[in-house]
C-alpha cells in the first residue's frame, strides 16, 4: 500500500510539472518541487536494484 501511495505521489507531481511547464510564465517553486520529488523516487528505485559490477571478491592477495 505504501508502494502505490509512494508511485501516486510521484505520478501527481510529474503530471503537474507538466501542466505547469506548458504555461506561459511557469512557477520556479512548482517546477523544482516536482524535480526534486522526481529524483527522490529515482533514488530510492535505484537503491533497490543491485549493481551489475557488485562482485563477491573473496580473494586475499
């Protein structure tokens, strides 16, 4: 349930920005809130993917 509020919130401020962006004189406030909102959701997607060069290096030289 978390996770649905979560993509709501991010979705919501991703289609205002877009509305916002096609203004004549857009709001700075709305555009950086929507930016900043935006990569706090990447962060935290990306948190959870692994790394693809993550290795188990074991190996005592």
């Amino acid at each position: 349930m978390k996770q649905l509020i979560s993509i709501l919130v991010v979705a919501a401020f991703g289609i205002l920005a877009l509305v916002e962006q096609s203004n004549d004189q857009p709001n700075p406030m709305i555009m950086i809130g929507a930016i900043g909102i935006f990569m706090f959701g990447m962060y935290k997607l990306m948190k959870k993917i692994p790394s693809k060069n993550d290795e188990n290096d074991d190996t005592e030289i």
